[in-house]
C-alpha cells in the first residue's frame, strides 16, 4: 500500500481535476436525464386486482399465481407489489414501468385477466365456484406529483458544508491549519464525489441516498483524522512525502472499510431487493470514501505542507536577502562617511 | 482489584449483559396466546422496512371501475342509459351530472375549469405532505383525475392527516354551539379575510404536551378580547356552549373557549394532543390560510400495505446484522484473544443501549427506524470495534519497548486517548450538523448522535473498565493479550 501511495502523493492536482470532472459530468447528465428514482418514486402504469375478503385469505396465491403466468405471457415486468386487505376487500397491486407500450400491455393484461376471472368464478362451471370468490381487476396510470423534494437535498447539502467548516475549525484548532483544511476539503470530497459516482452510474434511489451521502462526509473526515493524529505524533520531524505516506492510517481505514464492505454485502445479499439497491450504493460510496481519505487526503496535505513550507522557506529567503541588503546600504554608507571624512581632512 | 473481586464482577455482569440482549432481541411466549416483544420488534419503521398506510382522494362525482361496475343495472337498455351518464378516462368514470361540473356538455369532454381546479387541488395537498417532512411518501396523480396518497407506518397520526389534508375551502371563525354556528359578523363584512385577524398557525410546547397556536394580529387580538366574556369556558363546555370555531369550509376543526384566549393568541390542545398530532394541524390550517378555494373530495378507507419489497424484510435484514455483527466479534477474539472478548462486551452493551435508545426515544417526533438507521448503527459498530483493534495494536507495540503488560497497557491507553477523542469528536460534529437535514435525515442525525457517543464510551470507559476486570481475572496475562515473551522465543 505504501508503494501506492508514494506515487500518489505527488499526484493531487491529477486527482482533484479527475474528481472535479466527475462532479461535472454528473451534475450534467442530472440535468439533462434527471435523477434515476427507485420504482416507488416514478410513474407508473398499474393494474389492480381486488378480491372478496373471505377468498383474499384463503387463496390469494392462487390469484397471484394466475396475475404471474400472465404478466409473463404479455412480457411485463413487475417491479413491486403492494397487498392491502381493509373491511370487506382485500386488493392487490402490481407497478410496472410507465409509458405507452407498457400501458397497452397493461390494458391487454387486464382484459384477459377479467375474462379468466370471470371463467373461474361462474356459478356454474368455475373452478373457484365452491369459495364464492368476487374479483374484478382494473387498471390505470399513475404520476407523481412530488418525487425529491428539492429542499430536502438542499438542507443536506447545507448540513454537509456547516459540517465541513467544523470539521475544519476543530481539526485547525487540534493539529493546525493544514491539517484543518484537509479535514474539511475532506468532509467535502467525500459527500459530493459519493453522490456524483451514484448519479452517474444512475443507480435507482430514494430519498434514504441523502443519508449514504451525509454518513460518507462524516466517514471520510474520521478518516482524515485518523491520519492527522499520525502526523501530529511526528510533529517534531521533519515533513516529507515519505513521512506523509508512512504517517497514513492504512491498516484502520482498510480494516474499518474491508469490514464495513463485507457487512454491506451480507446485508444486500441477504435481504430484500430494496434494501439490495440500497446496500450497493453504500458500498459504491464506501469505496469512494476509502479513495479520499487513503489516496487523497495525504496528496492534499503533502500539497499543502509544500506550499506552506515553501512559503516560509520563501518569506525567510526574503527576510535574509533584506538583511543583507540593509547590512550592505549600511556598510556602504559607512564607507561613504568615512571617504568624505578622509577628504574634509586633507583638505584641512 | 483482586481475582476473585474481578471474577464475581464479571459473572455478574455478564449475566447482566445477557439479560439484556435477551429483552432487546428475543421474542418469546409468556402465556397462552401472549408473548413478549423484544425491543427490536417495538419500533416505528419508515416505508421501506415497515409498510405503511394509503388512501385514494377522488372528486365528488368520480367512481372507479369497480364502483361503475358494480352500480351498473343488468338490463341492457338501462345499462345503455347509465354508460352515457359517463366519461370514461383510464380506470376512473367522471358523472355527467351538472352539479359536479366535470364534463362540458357541448363538447362532451372533461370541462376545462375542473381540469384547471384539479390540477391547483392536486398541487396544494402534495405541497401539504412536504411540508408535514415525511421521509418517504407518495402523492400521485391517478388517471388525471384522482390522488393516491401513501405514508409510512410510522405516522401515528395517519387517520387525522388522511382524513383532513384533502380539506379546501377557506379559514373561518364561526360562532355558537356544536349544532349552530355562524361565521363572525366581522369576517362576513366586504373585503374582510381571516388573514386580517389571524397571522398563522405554529406549534408550541408546553412541558410533554404541544398545542396549536393561533397567532394573531392587532385587529385579532382586539375581536378576542371583545368576544371572550361571551364563550363558556372549556371545563363548562356542552353541546349547548357557545365557543368559537375554527374551520375550513364547512369542516369544524376545533371549539375555542374563553380559556384558550389569552392576550396575545390563542392555544388550543386537542385530544392526546402530542406534537405529531398538532403538527398535523399546523400545517393543514396555514396551508389553508395562504391557498383559499373550493373543491370537494370523497375519501376512501384508508388501507395498509407491507413494507414494499416484501414482508420479511425486516427479518432479512436482522438475520444479515446479526451475522454480520457475529462475524465481527469472533473476528476481534481470533485476532486479539482475551482483548477480544473485552470487544465482544462492549459489542454487546453498545447493541443494548442503542437498540433501546432507538425504541424508547420518541419525544416530540416518531424516531423513524429507516434503512439509514441500519447503516448509521453499522457505522458505529464497526468503528467502535476497529478503535479497540486500534488501542490493541499500540498496546502490543509498547509491549514490544519490553515494558510489562501493565505498563504496556496503561501506555496504550495514553497514546491512543486523545486520537480516540479526536474521532469522535469530529464524528459528533458531523451528527450534530446533519440536523439541519430535513425529515429522516434529521432524525438520522439524532440516532447517529445516539450511535457516536454510545461508541465513544464504549471505547474510551467501557471497554477499559472490562479490560481491567478481565485481565485481573485472567491467568496468564501474556496469553490475554496473545503476546510473546522474548525468554518464551528463546525456548
């Protein structure tokens, strides 16, 4: 890792460009194509299905069975369900994609499901006539009329830089101003390129994304800490790169983050689709959280630790070339006063 | 602390801590067809862990199929008649009736107007739902004509909000009993507004009950003192009191008594007047106030849905914690030995006291338990434990200086606080800012909060009280600590 990072630590303004762009092209394609919402958040065609309550308990997954089989002959993907049984109906609803050719799909869907309804619940001869089933099955197009509210990405993104600016003045006032800067930068860096690699990869998302975003600025500033606190215990040394990549905490953010991920993992892969989506965009952001603050924020501080101690090391030059400058004009003068002096006394 | 001190202790506590995570995890029967809900079980969950609640709001003259359907007549002709009483659009058949004004007669389409309205209808109760701060909901537009609304289980007032967003119609006074009431002389008077006697509407508190207060103006504040002798007081109220009321359109909200009038304003509690409840109504009356116009909706019952992907989420996702968390554990004790087990402890006491925090906190707000809920949990248990291995690693390495194990520890310890602190601190900003989030992400800053400094004890006190405990206890203190004397490399 160490080797790795000796080339990167020289590499801050490549990787600030890169991310920046990144940044960029994300907030472009979200303004040309929109965000990519989860299914619960976009239009939808629907189809409905309501059952008496009496057959609703006792053989829902027969109706479901026969909606499933269906759906496929017509080549319609559901992507979610909803099943709700109040007073005297329960019902069932299927969401699929909107758009016209879905909605034609849809309407063919329900036409035959009715008429396999009715053929199973005819008095007569249907196969469900025994269990006095009711079902009648509609369909229809739904469009949000709220999908993100604007204002709650906009108080996220306030809550994200008053934290940023904290996180600079605690770690400014603990390590100095250096380390300050880079904690906050860092706290910056790991929220915005998070939501920007999401975006980008147009993950489905909720509004529960506002979270992964708001832990990863908190993540990524504990890890520029962890690396803070290195570089302060060497305080008394002389700054260097290889300092900068030996004082990294590797070994913590690595464990923290290869055990963070296989939990993440467990989580997506046991449960639910849903909570899947989510998992991976955490895990998308943890990788983009262990990039800033392992590769990152050394090549930031090493960056900014050169320029102070260039400066200073200029400021000084200065200081010194003033000094014999003055000490030179001062000889100079002496010289002149004592020449003028030797002349007044010949001339005596 | 002596060995058998230090044993009996941790027996003791070990018992405790068991105890404990068997009333936070364990469901088990107490009798017959009663049985115990662990406090896993006892939370308000967000939509996406936990289901919630919808509605359909439909305009006055709308059926669904369903309703057409089944209110159609057998015989032929007549079913002829009913069917040109109507304009099919998608799933929903808008009554040509003209007391609705949903179709133009002449054109025979859906009239403009209705359109129009609905449309300004539709805006008005989604704005309504966003400013409640929900942290998942659904406004949706049913065939253009229709909303259906869903809210997370964790609403504990979905009936009340369900019930009364759908309200239109301006913000009146009116005055009288329960039974006949009439508006104020003075709001009847031309060019007069309610907005010239009441300024809005904001929830205050008072020690745990919140109440509605009705802020008013000057002009406002003079009507009150003038009609205050005249109202009954709230402990004489009947249905033949007169009080005032506050309305929205024909709809009675509340009665206001002469108790509830004070120089300033008014305040008015309702029933369980707790600060969901009245936030509820807060929001319904000043979007009442600023946006006045007429148009009816029918609500239908209000149903229940499972958490969307699936019933067994929650399980799924507790069984893959639980594993997750499992793994960690054995994974600190391999690595670290009896420094592990030290882990292990402050594993399962940071598991208790957050798991409780999460259930039993509600205060003025449902502590909504969401997906983010579950990450920020992770967050703090997994830096909590990558701390200890971090603490563990500068023991070993002052161990490796050839200084005892006591010395070693304590030195540890010491090079390691202030980074420990740091951490955390820095961690705490972030919680603390995150509450100028919005709705979940606001209530995701409180439980971080919860996590971060629950982890920080854990760590800085908890961990190394055990520590101590355990390693008084132990009877090779090198093989606690998985170290290796330098005489035992000689061997």
């Amino acid at each position: 890792m160490n080797k790795i990072l000796s080339k990167t630590v020289n590499k801050e303004t490549l990787m600030s460009i890169v991310m920046a762009t990144l940044l960029v092209l994300s907030i472009v394609l979200t303004a040309i194509f929109g965000v990519s919402y989860a299914a619960t958040l976009r239009n939808a065609n629907t189809l409905t299905v309501t059952v008496n309550q009496s057959f609703y308990n006792k053989r829902l997954d027969d109706v479901k069975s026969v909606c499933d089989a269906e759906f496929n002959k017509q080549g319609l993907t559901v992507e979610y369900s909803e099943e709700s049984l109040v007073g005297a109906d329960g019902e069932v609803i299927y969401y699929f994609a909107s758009g016209a050719d879905v909605k034609a799909k849809v309407e063919t869907a329900k036409g035959k499901l009715a008429e396999m309804f009715a053929a199973k619940t005819d008095e007569t001869n249907g196969e469900w006539k025994e269990d006095l089933a009711e079902i009648s099955v509609s369909a229809a197009q739904e469009d949000m009329q709220v999908q993100m509210p604007v204002w709650y990405a906009l108080r996220a993104l306030i809550a994200v830089v008053v934290f940023a600016a904290l996180a600079f003045a605690y770690a400014a006032i603990r390590h100095g101003l250096i380390s300050g800067i880079t904690t906050g930068v860092s706290a910056l860096c790991g929220a915005f390129l998070s939501a920007a690699v999401v975006l980008l990869t147009r993950m489905p998302i909720t509004n529960s994304a506002l979270y992964i975003f708001g832990i990863s600025a908190i993540a990524t500033s504990v890890f520029a800490m962890l690396t803070m606190n290195k570089l302060r215990a060497k305080k008394d040394e002389q700054t260097t790169a290889d300092l900068v990549v030996e004082s990294t905490a590797v070994k913590e953010i690595c464990t923290f983050s290869v055990v963070f991920g296989v939990a993440l993992i467990l989580v997506g892969a046991v449960a639910t689709w849903s909570t899947r989506w989510f998992a991976i965009a955490a895990l998308v952001s943890l990788v983009v959280t262990v990039f800033v603050g392992l590769i990152y924020v050394p090549a930031l501080y090493w960056l900014l630790k050169k320029r102070s101690d260039k400066k200073a090391f200029d400021n000084a030059q200065y200081g010194k070339q003033r000094a014999e400058k003055q000490e030179r004009k001062a000889a100079k003068k002496a010289a002149e006063t004592v020449v003028v002096e030797e002349q007044q006394t010949d001339e005596e | 602390m002596g060995k058998k001190k230090s044993v009996v202790l941790m027996v003791l506590l070990t018992i405790l801590i068991v105890a404990m995570s068997v009333i936070t995890l364990i469901p088990f029967p107490v009798s017959g067809t009663q049985s115990f809900n662990p406090t896993v079980l006892q939370y308000d969950l967000g939509a996406d862990l936990g289901g919630g609640y919808y509605v359909y709001y439909y305009p006055e003259g709308v059926k669904t199929e369903t309703e057409y359907e089944a209110d159609k007549p057998t015989d032929e002709i007549e079913a002829e008649k009913y069917a040109a009483d109507y304009v099919k659009n998608g799933s929903l058949y808008l009554s040509k009736e003209s007391k609705y004004n949903l179709v133009n007669n002449k054109t025979g389409e859906v009239d403009d107007a209705f359109q129009a309205q609905f449309a300004k209808a539709a805006q008005v109760i989604a704005d309504r739902f966003e400013a409640r701060g929900y942290s998942d909901y659904r406004v949706a537009v049913v065939d253009d004509y229709a909303l259906r609304i869903e809210l997370p289980a964790s609403d504990a007032t979905v009936n009340e909000t369900l019930s009364t967003y759908h309200y239109t119609g301006k913000v009146t006074l009116t005055k009288g009993t329960s039974a006949a009431a009439t508006e104020l002389t003075e709001l009847q008077e031309d060019g007069a507004k309610i907005t010239d006697y009441i300024s809005g509407f904001t929830v205050a508190n008072n020690y745990k009950w919140s109440y509605l207060k009705i802020n008013l103006t000057q002009a406002g504040k003079d009507l009150m003192q003038g009609l205050k002798n005249e109202l009954a007081t709230a402990d004489s109220a009947s249905s033949s009191s007169t009080a005032l009321y506050l309305q929205i359109g024909d709809a009675k909200l509340t009665g206001i008594y002469q108790d509830n009038i004070t120089d300033n304003d008014i305040r008015v509690m309702f029933v369980e007047s707790n600060a969901q409840l009245v936030k509820t109504y807060e929001v319904l009356l000043n979007s009442a106030l600023h946006n006045s116009f007429e148009f009816d909706f029918e609500v239908g019952q209000v149903c229940t849905f499972e958490a969307v992907y699936g019933e067994n989420v929650l399980t799924l996702l507790y069984i893959a914690l639980g594993v997750a968390m499992l793994a960690i554990i054995v994974l600190a004790i391999v690595l670290m030995g009896g420094y592990g087990v030290t882990g292990a402890y402050a594993s399962m006491t940071y598991l208790v006291v957050v798991a409780t925090f999460f259930a039993f906190i509600t205060g003025n707000a449902a502590f909504e338990i969401t997906l983010g809920s579950v990450l920020i949990f992770l967050v703090g248990f997994v830096l909590m434990n990558v701390l200890q291995y971090h603490i563990y690693h500068a023991i070993k390495t002052e161990f490796s200086l050839g200084k005892t194990v006591e010395s070693s520890v304590k030195g540890g310890y010491k090079k390691t606080l202030w980074g420990i602190v740091d951490i955390y601190a820095v961690a705490l900003l972030g919680a603390l800012s995150l509450l100028i989030g919005a709705a979940g992400l606001s209530t995701l800053a409180w439980q971080a909060v919860i996590c971060i400094v629950t982890a920080a004890l854990c760590n800085l006190l908890w961990a190394r009280a055990i520590n101590y405990m355990l390693l008084s206890a132990s009877k090779n203190k090198y093989k606690y600590f998985r170290f290796v004397r330098e005489d035992d490399d000689d061997e």
